[in-house]
C-alpha cells in the first residue's frame, strides 16, 4: 500500500482563537481559527464561497488568503503568502 503524505495537512496547529474575516466586497464577520498553519486556515464561521478572497485578523497576526473548501458553517483557506512559524515553540 502506497502511503501518501499531504502538505497542506503538515504542521497544524489546533486553536480555537476568535478572528475577525474580512470578505473582499463583503461585511466583517467574527469566527474562529480552528487549526493554522504556514500554508492555510481550517474557520468556523458563517457561510464563505470557495475562491472568495478574506483578510483574516486573530491574535496580532492579519494576513490575506483565498478559501478554496466550504461546508457548512466550516471553511477552508490558503494563504497567499506562507506564514513564518517559530519552530521551536509551534507559534506563529
């Protein structure tokens, strides 16, 4: 069986930190960050479209991305320029 690794799944970070998510052309909506990491987001939040572009404001870090999964009131985002972690403690 051939095993497979995914990038986007690799360094995840778990939080539940309150954000601000700025749609472009749309209103500001609060949700919350449920894992981050250097290349994407995983929100709760209400509904967002697949390749609607947000700025995503939570805990000192603002940063823009692009949701590219939707379902329900959970969504899915990359964003277009990757984050610095710190590796030796996990944070951003």
């Amino acid at each position: 069986m051939l095993m497979r690794t995914n990038k986007a799944r690799a360094g995840r970070i778990r939080t539940t930190f309150p954000a601000q998510i700025h749609p472009d052309g749309g209103p500001t909506v609060s949700g919350y960050i449920l894992n981050i990491s250097k290349f994407g987001f995983r929100l709760r939040l209400a509904a967002l479209a697949i390749g609607d572009r947000v700025s995503v404001d939570c805990e000192g870090l603002s940063s823009k991305g692009q949701i590219v999964w939707a379902h329900g009131t959970e969504a899915g985002g990359r964003f277009l320029e990757s984050l610095r972690m710190e590796p030796s403690i996990g944070r951003l």
